[in-house]
C-alpha cells in the first residue's frame, strides 16, 4: 500500500539545470498538491489540480511548471534552477478537496540549488 | 533529515505529561480544519480534524478544541510519549479546494 511516492528522495543542481519531480498516488484522488517547505516557514502551496488534465497556482507558484496528464501523476517541473528554489517539496493528494480535504503526503524530496 | 524546526516555538514537556499546542487561524469564514504531525526527515501525517459545527472532537490520546469566537485551535495529547516528539501543524480549509498551513509548533518530550 504506497499511498503517496515522490521520486527521486534527493538532487542537486546546479544554478539554471532543469529537472523534473515526480508524484504518483495509488489511492484514485482526485486531488494533488506541491508544497515547498523551508525552515520555520511551515508548508507552502505551489500549484494543485482539482482533477486530470487540470492545474492551478498556489500561494507561491513562480520559477515552477506543472502537469497532470493522467489521474494518478502530478509533475513538478524547473525550468531554470535558482538557490532560492533550495527546499524540501512535498506532494499531497486528497479524495475530496472540497468539504473533508485531508491531505496526504510523499516523503518529500530535497533539493539543493548550488 | 532536513530541519524545519528553526526558528519554530517549542514545547518541551516530560514524558507521560499531557501536552496542549495551540494554533492561531486567521479566516473567520474556515469551515474546516487538520492537524498534522511531522516526524524529522518525514512528510505531514494526519492526526484528527474537526469541522466548525463541532467545538470538541477526540481521538485516541488526542483532543482538538475549536474556538471561534477567538479563532482559535488547540490540539491536546494526552500521556505524551517520546515518539510524539515531532512539529505540529494546524491547517485551515482556504477555500478552491486547498489548505492553508500554520507554521508549526515543535513538541520535544523527554524520558
């Protein structure tokens, strides 16, 4: 029973690399999220999709692409690398974002931008 | 693991204490809300949750209480354990189907 799978668990890259982050869920949710999360900032919403085929920005969405092209995956994409993009991100998914959104969440990944 | 804890308000308690973590939200229009536990070097874990229309719901060791009038949430742990050392986050339903996270509380509990 994996729930939530981020590939890979660590990168590092240099300033201006791309690179892609993976996010399967085998629990048939509608729902999935990125999240950066940075030391004593709590958790921050990059982008989300309500459900396949779409996506939406969150509260921090610049430097960062998205795609949902089949139910059960949500890619992170950058483009361009900055430092500032240094952070652990963590996929979520929920089976109803709407009235009991409980979100469940990958290991995360750790990224370094040198 | 990587250290989200800088930086964050600690709780330090001895073990078999009953812990209380508060957490502050900001809309008054929130229906919904999440407690999560993270573990060093892990994702969020869901711990309870409790709609508006409720002020008190429990679990196993856990309490949330909810007031509304002062907006604000209380995750309470009963007989606190080592292994419940972690940081704690509150989460509020902000509406388009996302969650919008507090910053979080470390709870450090010693033997």
């Amino acid at each position: 029973n994996a729930g939530v799978t981020q590939t890979p668990k660590f990168r590092v890259l240099k300033t201006g690399q791309s690179m892609t982050l993976l996010c399967a869920q085998d629990m048939n949710h509608e729902y999935m999220y990125w999240y950066r999360q940075d030391p004593g900032m709590g958790l921050r919403l990059i982008h989300y999709s309500v459900g396949e085929g779409t996506t939406a920005k969150g509260e921090v969405p610049d430097g960062y692409n998205v795609s949902r092209l089949k139910k059960q995956n949500f890619l992170l994409g950058l483009e361009s690398a900055a430092p500032s993009q240094t952070s652990v991100y963590f996929c979520a998914s929920s089976y109803d974002g709407l009235a009991k959104n409980i979100q469940y969440f990958g290991a995360g990944t750790r990224l370094s931008v040198l | 693991g990587e250290s989200v804890g800088l930086h964050l308000p600690t709780l330090s308690v001895q073990e078999g204490d009953n812990s209380i973590i508060n957490c502050a939200y900001s809309n008054s229009a929130s229906d919904y809300f999440i407690w999560y536990k993270q573990e060093s070097g892990k994702g969020p874990q869901f711990i309870i949750d409790i709609r508006s229309n409720m002020d008190k719901r429990q679990g196993q060791r856990v309490t949330v209480l909810l007031n509304k009038t002062v907006k604000h949430l209380s995750l309470q742990i009963a007989a606190t354990q080592p292994g419940d050392s972690a940081v704690y986050f509150c989460a509020e339903n902000s509406g388009y189907s996302t969650l919008t996270f507090g910053k979080g509380t470390m709870l450090l509990v010693s033997p």
